[in-house]
C-alpha cells in the first residue's frame, strides 16, 4: 500500500513543520517568531483557498494547531494536550505507566540482572549499522522488533496519532488508495475483513507506526538508513522492515500471552541473540540449576536444568528470545526464529556449499561407502577452490572504462569502500595501535601517490598488482574484495534493471564478457558438484540394493535427507519446542507443533505425530527421496509427490549459497494451521478489549 506521505499527498494534505505560512502546505504547522503563536493550515475545498487558524504559544497550543492542520478538532486536545478521554478500564486490564520512548533506562525490574541495558545498548549499535549475522537490515528489523515488544503500548500509540491514523484509515476506506495484495493477505492472515473498519484501522496504524520509525532513524546522523550498505537511504525499504516489526510484535505477543508459560503480567524482556548475552543466560540459569541443587529443592532443580538445555539447544538457531518468569517465578524463556516474510517463503537456513558437504560428511559416520566419501571430499575441495579460481582469472580481466564505469556506480559503493577501507596505510585495531593490511603495505612500498587519490580503474589496477604478486607468492589475498568484486560485476552485467539504470556502460566490453564467465563458471561449479554428490549417494545406494521393496531409502540418502531436516529445524520441531519456540514469519507466528502436524499430514505418517515423534523422523528419512535435478527433498503417497523443503545451491549474488526453505505444499499447509488458530482468537482484532491487554504486555519501559 502507499505510504502515510503518500495517501495524504493523494488527499492534497501535507504534514509537517513549515517555516512560515509562505512555505505551508496543507497539514503543516508553523510558528510566528514575534508572538510565538502556533498557525495551522487545512485541506480546503475545491477551488477555495486553503484555511488557516492561530493558537495560543504554549505546548497545547502547537497540538492544537496540529489537530487543525490534519483535519481534527483542535477543541478535543485538553489541557493536558490528551485527545477526548476513552472508557476506563476494567482495573485487570489496567495498562502500566510508562515512561517517554525517549529514556535511556528501563526502571522495572528485570528477570535477569542486566539485559534492560544491554538490549537497549545493543539497538543503539543496530541503529549505527553495527549488525549481527543477518546483515544491517535484517540486524535493525529485528532490533526494532524487539524494542517494540518491550516498549508499544498499541493503546497509547492509537490515542497519540488519533488523527494521522484516522486520515490514513479514512482513505483506505474510501479507496483513495489502493492496498496491495500483500496488505489484503496480512489482515486475512489475522482474521480481519480488508474492507472492514478494523481492517483499515490496523493497516493505518501500521503505517503511521512505520512512519514514527522513519523519522525517527532519519533524525540519527550517520545511522544504517543513510550508510550505503545499510538502506542507502531508501525510506519504504526501512518502512517495509518497520512494517515487520509491528506484525511480528502483536503476533509475538499473542502466542506469549496464550500459548507458552510465560507469566505475561510480569516483567519480561525482549533481547536480539548475541553470544555474550546469552552465554551471561546460560550462566544465570546454571547458577539456579546449583542454587537448587544446594537447598534442596529437586522441583526446581529439574525445572531450570531444562530451561538451561532447552535454551542452549535453540540459541544454536534462535534470533531473538523473551527472558521473563512463569507463574512461580522462575526465569523462563522462549526462543523466537525471525523471518520477514509472511508468505513463509524465506529461507529457514544459509549456509555455504563446503560447509554442507561438511555436515553431510559428518552425518553419515564411519559406515558411508567409499566412493561417497571421495565424492564428498572432492566436491568439498572443488567448490573450495573456485574463489581462489575467482581470484585468479580476476587478475587478468582488463580494467577498461567498461568495468570502471560499473565500480562507480552506487551499486559497488560496498566494494569500493571495503578496497579503500584496506589500503588505509594509517589501519588501527580496537585498541589503537596501528594494523595496516597485506594490501596497504604493498601499496605503499610500491607506490608514491596516496591511494585515495587514484581513479577507480588505478585503483583496481593495483588491486590486481597485489593480487597477482601475492598468488605468486603461494599466498591467496582475501575473496572480500580480490575475487567478489568481478563476480559482482558479472553477476548485475547481467541484471536488465542494472543495465536499464546504466545505459551509457557498454556491456558487449570484452572485459565485462570475461567477468560474466568468471560469475557464470562459479555458478556451474557449486551446482556441478551437489549434482555429483547426489548423483554418487543415489548410485551407492543402488548397489546395496535400494529402494528396496517396500520403497524405503538407503542408508546413504537417509543421511542426505536428514542433514536437510536439521538445516530446516524439521527434527528439532518434531522433537518438541512447543510453548518454548516461536517462529515468527512476517505476520504469522507459527510453533512447532504446526510443523510437526504439516510433515506428518503431508508424508502420509500413520501414527500420532505428538506420540511417535522418533517413528516420524524415521519415516521422513525412508520414504523422502532426493530430487536428482533441484535437490528439493520429495515426499510421495498415494495422492501425489509433494515438496516438503527446497535445498538450492547456487551463487547468491557475488557468493556460493545453499539456501533451505520450506515447499510450497507445506508452506500452504502451516499458513492455514496459523491462519485456522489466529481467526479463532482475539488475534489481530482491534477491540478494546484486545488492545488493553497488549498493555499488560507491554512491561518493561525506557
């Protein structure tokens, strides 16, 4: 759907803070320097000039004006610069005091001592572009998830944008604007009518929440929204993560409240999964598990030695993780698995192609035949040395205008700032002392003028120098950016959008060509070596003589359909998690025993799923079989074949990839598990009732 911006420019209204009434636009506000007196401008009607008021110079008085402005009632801010008063509550549903978003400190306590500050310090680094695994934007989606868990009042919110949000619901509803697809599926996926006022309501409040957000990181000097390897400063790719975030908190807040042991009415903590953190869990739980152990007390004794196993089997994948207490108040957790999309069609594992292999290797232990484990060490070998390939061939491409003229395009900002970054002669480590790299070593023995003076095809050129001199040398520099650099070029040569952005490149170049083989032999390599590992499981398994009879695997395709099942988390589902791991999908929030009831509906299991979990994961492993051209692990029965994961290998941009995902057969069948208990709940709804207690929820405070 547009933006707020959007829908209140297609409405002729614009809001915002103007200089002077010379420079206002409908919806602004703006204040006279000489009385200090608030003005606001509205929306007039057609072919009418646009209406103006003045307010008094006081605080209330500049809302007042903001109400005008927007098309409100200025006479509904009281004095106290509150919109007209709502029903109270009903003392149970009373919501907690709050302090301004804007504090640094969380006053109430915490379920373990330390993680208020350390999840609020960890965001203030997520905001400067300082990332986890996931990368800038996935870090800052999920940071602000989590700072929206700990800190929405969705009441609150509602009443102090009242009227952004009515203006947006109101041209949702009046179809002033469209909504996009994805929008109509998201209130669907929660049990709201799209044409309903409800529908309208969450789409809107979502919106201005997104917005809030974006001005808000805008106003950070320096943040991920302005770096070029964060958001580059593209607004609706940060509206869009903002979006997720306010899905995945209501979502996340549900399954809380209704679905896990945590004790909702006290507090509880949010936190993005770093290992100092949770190592510091760890420990805390540990120190309970021995104080237990010490008094005497065998309950509680078993109680945290599985909060502490569980916690440490699931932050081997987990993203983000509630720390609160059960009713007994002890510290229990729940582990969260973040993905932004809600159409479930986001990779549930990444992983390089040696790495896999790796696993695949391992798995299968000291009885896999031999002429697997030659396959798997040469295509472990063969994939490994393809960026030193990489590498190689990108010394002898002919740096031409061609390829300088991609290099300065926004598009390789990244490449170019990590080449500068390594040729900085003054390098210095965290502690201050100087750590100049191989590169800028070379660089300045070899070379009078400063490298940050050189054009981009010099500097390339040196890059090669370095690079060729040090494989000489038996040495290999590193991939980042020795080798990503051409099969980046090779791979957006390539990209019509790339190319229909940069007409004036000439891409028939014979140095573009080469890097476009260079990225084109790499692909061929990763997707050669699954097909030969695949290819040699499924012949080993043949001269033991299966499929046997009844259709079940060998011993080698079961290893190969196993290590999947543990990329995709299946085995890890199957053997519990529930009311302990959430998987929050965009606006789903799935659990464990979805997932376990899909893979048995769907692989034709005949026993109970919750009973027999071991009889499913043997099942899963005999009767799955590998398909020899997608890797996609396949299930059969008497209605059809059906894709239960997705294994794809392949070159993800400059990188090898192996992305494992879920099929399209069970992706449809945990949205409609997820869609079945959300339109069966309060979920999604707007009631008040729903939304006072979010605010019980929402427990911890700045």
């Amino acid at each position: 759907m547009a933006t707020y911006r959007q829908l209140r420019e297609s409405l002729g209204i614009h809001e915002g803070l103007a200089k002077s009434r010379k420079e206002a636009d409908p919806g602004d506000i703006w204040q006279v320097k000489k009385t200090g007196n608030w003005y606001g401008m509205k929306q007039g009607k057609e072919g009418e000039e646009n209406p103006t008021d003045s307010f008094g110079s006081d605080p209330i008085s500049k809302k007042k004006a903001k109400a005008y402005a927007v098309g409100g009632d200025p006479d509904k801010v009281d004095d106290n610069g509150q919109d007209e008063k709502e029903p109270e509550k009903e003392k149970d549903e009373k919501e907690p005091e709050k302090t301004s978003d804007n504090d640094t400190e969380r006053s109430r306590p915490e379920s373990v001592e330390g993680i208020n500050d350390y999840q609020s310090e960890l965001e203030k680094k997520r905001d400067m572009g300082i990332a986890g695994a996931g990368g800038q934007k996935a870090s800052q989606g999920e940071s602000r998830y989590c700072n929206a868990l700990n800190t929405l009042n969705n009441d609150n919110f509602r009443k102090e944008n009242k009227e952004s949000i009515d203006a947006v619901a109101a041209g949702v509803k009046s179809g002033n604007i469209k909504l996009k697809k994805g929008d109509i599926d998201d209130l669907e996926a929660i049990g709201l009518d799209p044409k309903s006022d409800e529908g309208a309501q969450y789409i809107a409040t979502r919106e201005i929440f997104a917005e809030k957000e974006l001005e808000r990181i805008k106003g950070i000097k320096g943040s991920v929204f302005h770096q070029s390897n964060g958001f580059g400063g593209d607004e609706e790719a940060y509206r869009e993560w903002m979006r997720v975030a306010y899905d995945g908190t209501l979502a996340t807040r549900k399954i809380l409240r209704e679905d896990t042991d945590l004790d909702v009415s006290k507090p509880h903590t949010i936190l993005q999964s770093e290992k100092k953190i949770d190592d510091d869990v760890a420990a805390d739980l540990q120190k309970k598990v021995e104080e237990a152990q010490k008094a005497g007390n065998e309950k509680d004794e078993k109680y945290y030695q599985t909060e502490l196993d569980d916690f440490q089997h699931f932050r081997e994948y987990h993203d983000t993780y509630a720390v609160g207490q059960d009713v007994n108040g002890r510290t229990h957790i729940v582990s969260i698995s973040n993905k932004k999309g809600s159409e479930l069609r986001d990779p549930q594992n990444n992983t390089t192609p040696a790495k896999r292999l790796t696993v695949i290797q391992k798995d299968f232990g000291p009885k896999v035949a031999k002429k697997v484990t030659e396959s798997l060490n040469k295509n472990i070998e063969l994939v490994s040395n393809t960026k030193k390939t990489v590498i190689k061939e990108g010394n002898d491409v002919e740096i031409d205008d061609s390829i300088a003229g991609m290099l300065d395009t926004d598009t390789f900002k990244s490449q170019m700032k990590k080449l500068n970054e390594i040729s900085d002669p003054d390098r210095k480590n965290k502690k201050g002392k100087p750590n100049p790299t191989a590169f800028a070593k070379w660089y300045t023995e070899n070379n009078k003028k400063p490298f940050k003076d050189l054009s981009t095809k010099e500097k390339l050129q040196a890059m090669q120098g370095f690079s060729k001199e040090e494989q000489s040398n038996g040495k290999t520099p590193s991939y980042n950016p020795f080798g990503r650099i051409w099969t980046k070029i090779g791979e957006n040569a390539r990209n019509e959008t790339f190319r229909k952005k940069h007409p004036d490149i000439n891409y028939d170049s014979p140095s573009i060509d080469k890097s476009m083989k260079i990225k084109k032999d790499e692909q061929e390599v990763v997707e050669k070596a699954h097909q030969n590992v695949v290819n040699d499981i499924t012949e080993a398994d043949k001269e033991q003589g299966f499929p046997d009879e009844d259709g079940n695997n060998g011993p080698h395709t079961q290893g190969y359909v196993n290590t999947v099942m543990d990329a995709m988390h299946f085995n890890t589902y199957i053997d519990g998690g529930d009311k302990k791991m959430i998987v929050q999908m965009g606006i789903r929030g799935g659990q464990p025993s979805q997932v376990r009831g899909c893979l048995a509906e769907l692989s034709g299991f005949e026993g109970n799923a919750d009973d027999d979990k071991e009889g499913l994961k043997e099942h899963l492993k005999k009767r799955c079989r590998i398909d020899a051209e997608s890797g996609s692990i396949l299930i059969k029965d008497s209605s059809g074949e059906r894709v239960l994961a997705e294994d794809t290998w392949r070159t993800a941009g400059a990188d090898q990839k192996v992305a494992s995902g879920f099929g399209d057969e069970i992706r449809e069948c945990i949205m409609n598990k997820i869609d079945s208990k959300a339109a069966k709940g309060e979920r999604g709804k707007v009631s008040p009732k729903y939304e006072s207690l979010e605010g019980t929820i929402s427990r911890m405070v700045w």
